[in-house]
C-alpha cells in the first residue's frame, strides 16, 4: 500500500527555510543599495528551478568563502520572498497581491523558470483583476507579446481588445504602443470594429510616432516632407488596413482626399479596382476582420475563404458582402488525404448529392484551385446523353448556370482571388460525369483522375491556373454546401413576425 503525505514534507522543508540550518546560497534580492538577503539551500534551488540548476551547475554567482551569492536586484523582495516559499513548500498565495505585483512575480518566474508558478498567476490575474487589465493594456501588451511562456494572459488580453478595441485604441497609452504590437493587433482577423475608426487611430499613432517631424492639426499646412516623414512611420502599417470594409465615401473624404500620399501607388490602384470593378480580382486587404473564426473542417481553407465563397454561390460577385454571417454550411464529404485519391472514393461518397464544392492544391506551390457544382452528380435530371455501353463508359453533362471555378494564389493568405462561371451559351456542358473521372467540370476546364488534375479554358469564361493545364493535388476536398439553420430560423422568424404584423393591421383597418 502507497501513502502519500505531502503536506507534512512540505511544512518540514519550509521550516528548513525558516530557520535557515544548513544554508550554503545567499540571494540578495531587492533594492540593490539595500538588498534584503535571503538564506537557501543549493540542492533545493536546483531541483525546484531551471534557472538555479543552470547557474549553479555553471558557477555564475560570485563565492564568499563556502557559500553561493546571487544577487537579484531585479526582483524586488517581496516577490522573491513568495517564490523561494513557494519552492521549498509548493504553497502559494497570491490573493493580497495587486494587479502590478502578479505581473512582477510573472516576470520573475520567467526569470527563474518556474512554468507551474507563471500558469498559476496568469490563471489567478485573468480570474482576479479583470478591471486593472483593462486599465493597463499597453504595458502588458508589451511584455506578453515578448514573453512566449505568458501565452495565457496574451491570448485573454488580445481577445479583450479584438472584442472592444476603443478600450485600447483610446486609451491615453494607444499613443505610446510599441510598432511590433500594433502590427501584431492589425493582423488579426478577430479586430472587430469599423476599419475607419482604426484608420483614424493609425494615423493618430503615426502623427505622435513620427518625432523629426512636428506635424500640425492643419494638414493642409503640411509639407511633402511631412508627409514623407508620416509614410515612414506607417508604412508597414498601412497595407494592413482592411479598406473593403471602409465606404468609398469615407475613403475618398478620410482616406484618399487628405493622406493620398501615404497610399503605396499599387495599393491606391488595388484600392480604386476593387470600388470601381468589383468583379475583378480580390486582395486580402480587402478580406475582413471577423470571417477567419467561422468553423469549417478543412485542412486547406478557412472563414476568410468561405465567406467569399458564399458571395459567389448567391451570385454577389459584382456586389459582394464580406461582413454577412455566411448563410450556409460546409459538411466534409471527401478529404484525399483522409479517404484516398482514388476515383471510387469520390463516387461512393458523393454521387447523387447536389452543391458541393471541390478544392484541390496544387503540389509545390499555395495555390488552391476548386470549383462549385449546384446539381446532383449523377445529373439524372439535369443532363443530356445517355450510356455509352458499359457501366464504365457512363458519361453525360449537366446544364447550370450556376456552377463556377475559381482559384487562390496562395491557401493561407489569399492575397487575389479568380472567379470563372459559365460562358453563356455553354450551360449545357457546365458539369461534366464519368465514373473514370472523379469531379470534372466543363470540356476540360477542371478533371480529376486520383491525383492527376487537368486545367484549362475551355467552358468557362477565365482561366483559373496559369503556366500549365496539367497538375498533381497535394489534397484535395469535397464539401456538400447546406443552408445555416439557425440563420434558416431566424429569417423564418422574421417573415412570421412581419405576416402577423400585417394580419393585425388588415383587422385594424377593416
């Protein structure tokens, strides 16, 4: 029989650090005009903390005749008093420490490699001062976004402020934000709030971030000089702005108009093509902020990815609407390299089933092509031709006009997308069946054969892959495409709200 009796071991070692016997390390800690010293115990330090057993297996610390001396002058006592209890006893209290000193006892855990001692107070600091976070984002942005072990308090201070960002960005501090982290925060696609408002914040920041400069509030007063000096603060900053989310009223008035010349030529011109054709190729600056969170079950693409994709199946590509919450489903029918590439997975799991979706990546590159078919594979009903003899040799087309290819450059940052439907008066050979064939649409446009891919212009209206009609699939997917039902149910909801209110107002006025 095993027993165990923890609590007593620990109140015997902390007594050995009360009454300091046998002691043969001095740790100076504090206030280093006058340090208050603390008396340990070399093999304890070692066995408790990554950082002791480094320094003493290295002799680091200076020598006094037969004892050890660190000095820590980093750590101010008080904290150093709690983590050496801690390691003798394994006990730790921290609920009479304030905001500011569970954020130095992190710091000198950091210090002294205590990984269980840093999880307990970033649990502690979240749960327990919540409001003095708040209150003092932009020193803890600074030091938890150059500290890989406070993961925690990281990912809870960024979610914070990627849900209520006008906490942070007007702060008295916003000003005083390090470039790294305001990047950091850019780039994230959970940044909720209206890209003008960030805009606005950006080039505040950048105004009191550019020091040769002494930039007036008048800035038609302002010399190219100045806005040289302005462009060189923020240039890494900019393209980071999500301007498809921005109106192209406020762009002219806010954007354009007054700071044209921190635009980057090529991002102006990105910026002018997206409002002017809308048809054409989308860049990621264009994606929004809160797509990247919605779930799909895919190893090739994400939220920013499906949102657009929703755009192109409701035909919105001349108007598109990147901040609706997408209207429909992905369910994960084919992954190849789950279920194989063989031609008979394709057919056992996704004949007879209408809108799905396809995607394959192109081996040796980040580039996803893929296409959308909205009729049944079997095309019973939607087809022409008829069997050529054998099981095997079964082949018709099937006619949409709803059916659509596209392509991404690059599958983890789409930074342009290609649309091709269709060509009108070609809808009669839009989807293309045989059971030699796994998906296929058009003449050619887009074959599958296990891992070999065919690409080329053929029905479609664009070409969606340039340099060759042939490719090998790292992977490929096949999704079915279903309506979201709790967005079904609440539009249902909505039109029953709106068919009472309209019987009550016919009784009304009879």
């Amino acid at each position: 029989m095993k027993s165990t009796f923890l609590e007593e071991l620990s109140n015997d070692l902390f007594e050995l650090l009360d009454k300091s016997e046998d002691y043969n390390v001095i740790i100076q800690a504090g206030d280093p005009t006058n340090p208050k010293e603390f008396k340990a115990h070399s093999v304890l330090l070692r066995a408790r903390s990554g950082y002791f057993r480094s320094a003493l297996s290295n002799d680091w610390p200076r020598k006094s005749g037969d004892l050890i001396v660190f000095r820590k002058p980093n750590i101010p006592s008080e904290i150093f008093e709690i983590i050496l209890k801690y390691i003798y006893s394994g006990i730790i209290e921290l609920d009479q420490l304030d905001g500011a000193d569970l954020l130095r006892l992190m710091l000198a855990s950091d210090e002294l490699q205590l990984p269980i001692l840093i999880s307990h107070a970033q649990d502690h600091l979240i749960k327990a001062q919540p409001e003095w976070i708040n209150q003092t984002l932009v020193p803890i942005l600074h030091i938890v976004c150059h500290h890989g072990t406070f993961g925690k308090l990281r990912d809870y201070t960024l979610k914070t402020v990627c849900a209520s960002p006008q906490i942070l960005f007007e702060s008295k501090d916003f000003l005083n934000l390090e470039e790294s982290v305001l990047l950091y925060l850019l780039k994230r696609d959970d940044l909720i709030w209206d890209e003008i408002n960030i805009w606005d914040h950006v080039i505040k920041w950048g105004i009191a971030n550019t020091p040769q400069s002494k930039l007036h509030d008048n800035i038609s007063n302002w010399s190219d000089k100045d806005f040289e000096d302005l462009e060189f603060t923020l240039h890494r900053c900019i393209p980071l702005i999500r301007f498809a989310l921005i109106s192209s009223g406020d762009f002219f008035h806010k954007i354009r108009k007054p700071f044209r010349k921190l635009l980057p030529p090529l991002i102006e011109e990105q910026i002018l093509q997206f409002y002017l054709d809308p048809e054409s190729r989308v860049h990621n600056v264009f994606l929004p902020r809160n797509i990247a969170s919605e779930q799909i079950d895919s190893v090739l693409i994400d939220g920013r990815h499906t949102t657009l994709l929703s755009n192109w199946i409701d035909r919105k590509d001349k108007k598109l609407n990147l901040k609706r919450k997408n209207p429909y489903k992905f369910n994960l029918l084919v992954r190849a390299s789950r279920d194989g590439f063989g031609v008979d997975v394709f057919h056992n799991k996704c004949d007879s089933i209408a809108r799905t979706l396809v995607l394959a990546k192109v081996k040796g590159s980040n580039q996803i092509v893929g296409g959308y078919n909205p009729v049944k594979w079997n095309l019973s009903e939607n087809s022409h031709g008829t069997s050529m003899g054998t099981h095997k040799s079964f082949k018709k087309f099937g006619s949409t006009m709803d059916s659509f290819l596209f392509s991404f450059n690059d599958a983890h940052n789409p930074t342009m997308a290609i649309l091709s439907r269709i060509s009108e008066s070609l809808e009669d050979e839009a989807i293309y069946f045989s059971h030699n064939y796994g998906p296929c649409f058009g003449q050619n446009d887009l074959h599958m054969v296990d891992q070999s891919w065919n690409c080329r212009k053929t029905s479609y209206s664009n070409e969606i892959l340039e340099g060759s009609s042939n490719f090998i699939a790292d992977d490929y997917e096949v999704f079915q495409i279903v309506e979201n039902d709790g967005l079904k149910a609440k539009k249902t909801e909505v039109l029953e709200e709106r068919r009472m209110f309209i019987h009550s107002f016919d009784g009304y006025i009879r």
